[in-house]
C-alpha cells in the first residue's frame, strides 16, 4: 500500500461501492467526509502541496472548490 487515501461513495441501487476519482493536477489522495441525501459527497484531496475541498455530484464528477487555509498537518472535514 501506498498510502494514499481514496474517497468512495455507496450506490445503493447498483449495491456497489463507486470511487470518486481525484483532482487531475494533485495526487490521487481524496477523503470522503460527508454524504448528502441526493449523492453529493463532500471531502479533501491534495493537490499540489495543498489540501483542496472537493464536491463529487453523481453525473457531473469531482469538483475543485478551492485551497483550505489550514495546516498541511490538520484535517479537513465537510458536510453536505
């Protein structure tokens, strides 16, 4: 293992469990922290030394909303 963390989220019709990808430009490190009723999933991914938010919204995929201004050493957590 390398280490790095995927975020994924449940697809209850398909009963299967769906990565949600990563930011084209950062590391394939992403953490899934919040799920909404409708799909959306919020979370964190890493992106060229720097944590970014991320929203994944089913048929439209993953979305940059921007660096945090936190620690590199802190988590970041979400909610939809």
């Amino acid at each position: 293992m390398n280490g790095l963390r995927r975020g994924f989220t449940w697809r209850p019709g398909d009963a299967q469990l769906m990565d949600i990808g990563a930011l084209a430009s950062g590391t394939p490190d992403t953490s899934a922290e919040g799920l909404g009723s409708t799909g959306l999933v919020t979370g964190n991914s890493r992106n060229d030394g720097h944590t970014h938010a991320i929203l994944y919204t089913p048929g439209l995929g993953l979305a940059d909303l921007g660096a945090c201004r936190v620690p590199p050493s802190r988590r970041v957590t979400a909610a939809v």
